[in-house]
C-alpha cells in the first residue's frame, strides 16, 4: 500500500471520527467544561496570590489538557466499541497503521480544540500576557498535544475492551507522558517568560523526538490490538 | 532438583556477601554506614532494569512466535523487575535521608525515574491481572511492555534535562563507587553483590516461570472443564426448544 493510500485512510478514520464527536455534540462540549473547571478548580487551590498563580499556570494548563485529554482519546474508542464498529474497522483490509494514525488524528484534533480553549483561559484566569509569547505556545501545544494523542490513542486501544477501563487509562497513560509532560510545561513557561536562558528550542525538540518515537511504536503495534 | 541446588548457591552467596557488605569492608568515611545501603541498593537497580529489559523482549518473542513460554518469562522479569525497583526505591530513599538530609531529592534523576519505572511497570502487572484471556493477555502485555521499555530511555532523559538546564546539583552518586578511583575493597564488595543477586534473580525467574506455566495450564483446564459443562447443559433444551423462536426475534 502506498504511503498517499494510508494517508487517504488515515483521514477517512479521522474524518469519521470528528463527525461522530460533532454530530453527538453533548460529548465534546462537556470535556470542554470540565477542562475549564479543572482550571477554575486549580486557582481556587493555589490561589489567590496571583503571582504565585501566573508562576503555576504553564503546569496548571497542561495539567489540564491531559485530564480532559484522558477524556477526549477514551471516547474515540468508547464511540467504536459501543455498537462493534471496532471489529468492522478491523475488518477493512487495509493497513492497521493508517487506521491508529487516523484515530490518533481525530484525537490530535480534540486536543487542539482543548488547548484552543485551555491557553486563553489560562491567560485570562492566571493573568498570563499571551501575546508575546505566542509562537513557542503554539509549537509547545502543537507538539505536546499530538504527543498525548499519539498515546492516549494507543492506551485506549489497550484498554478500551476492560472492564475497569476508566482507571486503567489514566494508570498506563499518565506514567508513560511523564516526559512528555515535562517538557511541555517547561517549554510553556520558557515561552511565557520570554525564553531568558534560550532553552525553548531544547525542550521543543524533546517534545517532537518523544512524538515521533510514540507515534511510530503507536503505528507499528496497534494493530496487534485490533487482532484479538 | 538442579533449581534447588540454584537456590541454595543463591541463598548462600547472598548471605556471604551481605555479610562482607556489613561487616567485613570498611565504612565509608564521608558517608559512615549509610554508604553500605548502597551495596544492595546498586544490584536491586541493575536486576530491575535487566528484568524490564526481559519482560521488552520475551513480549516481541510473544507477538513473533506466539508461544506461550515468552509470554511467562515475561510476566516473571516483570514481577520480580517490579519487587526489584521498590526495593531500589526503598534504599535510595534510606540512602537520601542521613546523606541529602531527604528522603526525596527532586534535584536527582534517578529517583524520580525510578519512582516512574515502578509506576509504569504497576500499571503492566494490573492490567495483565484484568485481561481475562490468556492470548489476549499475552498480546496486550507485550505491546504494553514494549512501550514502557521504550519510554524508559526518555523519561530517564527528560528528567536528567529538567534538573540540567536549571541547576547542577552534584550528589555524591551511589553509582560513583564504581569509578576506577574507588578503593579496591568497595568495589569487590559490590561485585559479589552484583554476582550474588544476579544469581538470586535467576533462580527467582525460573520458580516464577513455572508457576506461570502452571498458572496458565491451570486457567486452560478450568475454561475447558466450564466449556464442557456447558455444552452437556446446552444439548437437551435445544432440540425441544428448536421449533419456537425467541419472542425478541419475533417482534423484530
């Protein structure tokens, strides 16, 4: 199969997908919500010293984005198993990587709705100057965000068929991001704060590595999942 | 029997070096006795990774061969990886108290990756726990057990980044005794630490093994007894209930 094949049917699953979420419109909306109070919620914890709070926000923020994160990629999955469209899915004889990729798309898009929303309310709440820090938030969302949704998408495969689903997710997930986490808050407050010790480009570059490395396992195990 | 003759060595090894580990070597002079921690604590860290090392890649022989025996090895590495990172924790934590003053040092990778090692490595073992089906089981665990292998390398990374972009906080590192300027004595005695436990992991991996092999003869005689018991349950309602449809179909 052909690299334009796979991508064509990584968009489909992906396209797939981004229209259930829309149509079942309730579903996305109430991750928002909660993602929104899980910030609300942090400043009333630390709060209300607001330097104290503008200090916290980039750890806040992506705090944040992987709850509600945990969230958005268990209810791509949740939406397949639902009524069996998982075993259809696997059933298409096409390439299991294009089909993990496009999940892990369609998840990449949920979590850039979330931190399209989570960054202003973090500037707004936090009193964070956004402006002038713009491009590395941005590349520090892009990238953390697609990392998490390259193995949240991956977990919920793993787990989306147990029981005790809801609590495993966050159990394999939140161990194996801690990297990733690491590096997004740090690229975050290095770009809020105007990058004074020039490590933005470091901490951007871990993040895409950590990408690329999960994205790439992603792809050449998920299908094994979709086997069973 | 051989496996018991195992044991025994392990046992004895263990016990002999211990105890040149205590009282034998001399005390180290910055750190006193708290420095001897060391002499488990280094080995305990060593067979954790060599066992996750294993669990990473009896799960490729898994998913390449799909032969059950993989598929124990790897739950014993991680069973006895897991035990092995507490422990490593444990004494590290010991070891951070009289020498750092704490018992948790953010400032140091090792811990922290260690204290995520154990959490990957937790969530590896629960999940295997609530997968019913044994292949199946064996499938998730592998690819699962993969992952985590993988992301080893990058949080140890990560985490050594984050402390050295901002600081650099120099610890005397338990792993330090190694360098050529250690006095010879330290570093025999933490050789037949290392000699000892590998020896103990080696035997605690075979007994692990077999229990897991027995496990799995034992979950495959249960599925094929309540399977058997079914069908005798199943063969008389069948042929008289044959010619009525479920009223559900029915309606439909």
């Amino acid at each position: 199969m052909t690299v334009g094949a796979q991508a064509r049917i990584a968009l489909a699953v992906a396209r797939k997908d981004a229209m259930a979420e829309l149509r079942g419109r309730s579903a996305i909306s109430s991750t928002l919500f909660f993602a929104a109070l899980v910030l609300l919620l942090f400043g009333f914890a630390l709060g209300p010293d607001a330097a104290h709070l503008a200090q916290a926000a980039p750890g806040l923020l992506w705090l944040a984005i992987v709850f509600a994160g945990l969230l958005a990629v268990a209810r791509l999955h949740q939406l397949e198993t639902d009524d069996g469209a998982l075993e259809q899915l696997a059933l298409y004889p096409v390439a299991r990587r294009a089909i993990y990729l496009g999940k892990a798309l369609a998840g990449f898009g949920a979590m850039l709705v979330l931190g399209a929303l989570l960054v202003p309310l973090m500037g707004l709440l936090y009193a964070v100057d956004l402006l002038a820090a713009w491009p590395g938030l941005v590349a520090a969302v892009l990238l953390g965000t697609l990392g998490f949704a390259a193995v949240g998408t991956f977990y919920a495969g793993v787990t989306v068929r147990l029981r005790a689903r809801e609590v495993m997710l966050p159990l394999l997930v939140l161990p194996v991001i801690a990297p990733l986490l690491l590096a997004a808050v740090k690229a975050t407050s290095a770009a809020l704060s105007g990058d004074p010790f020039g490590e933005l480009g470091a901490w951007l570059q871990l993040l895409a590595a950590f990408d690329i490395v999960m994205l790439i396992v992603g792809a050449g195990t998920y299908g094994f999942l979709l086997e069973e | 029997m051989k496996i018991r003759i195992l044991g025994i060595v392990a046992l004895l090894t263990v016990a002999a070096a211990t105890i040149n580990a205590l009282f034998v070597v001399p005390a180290d002079l910055n750190q006193g006795d708290a420095q001897r921690i060391m002499y488990v604590h280094v080995p305990s860290a060593w067979l954790a990774y060599l066992s996750f090392g294993t669990t990473a890649l009896a799960g490729i022989g898994w998913i390449w061969k799909r032969d059950r025996r993989f598929d124990h090895a790897a739950l014993a590495a991680a069973e006895i990886g897991v035990m092995f990172t507490a422990f490593a924790l444990w004494g590290g934590m010991m070891w951070g108290q009289p020498v750092w003053g704490t018992a948790w040092q953010w400032g140091d990778p090792r811990i922290t990756t260690t204290a995520l090692l154990l959490a990957l490595y937790l969530g590896y073992l629960l999940l295997r726990r609530l997968t019913a089906d044994p292949e199946r089981r064996a499938t998730r665990a592998a690819i699962v057990g993969l992952v985590a292998a993988v992301d080893i390398p990058i949080v140890h990374f990560s985490v050594e980044w984050w402390r050295g972009l901002h600081q650099t906080a120099t610890f005397l590192a338990p792993d330090k005794v190694l360098n050529p300027a250690a006095p010879l004595p330290f570093v025999l005695t933490l050789l037949a630490m290392l000699g000892s436990f590998t020896i103990a992991w080696a035997y605690l991996m075979i007994r692990r093994y077999q229990l897991a092999d027995a496990e799995w003869r034992g979950e495959e005689a249960a599925r094929d007894a309540s399977l058997a018991a079914a069908r005798r349950r199943a063969v008389r309602p069948t042929i008289s209930d044959a010619p009525s449809a479920p009223a559900g179909e029915v309606a439909r």
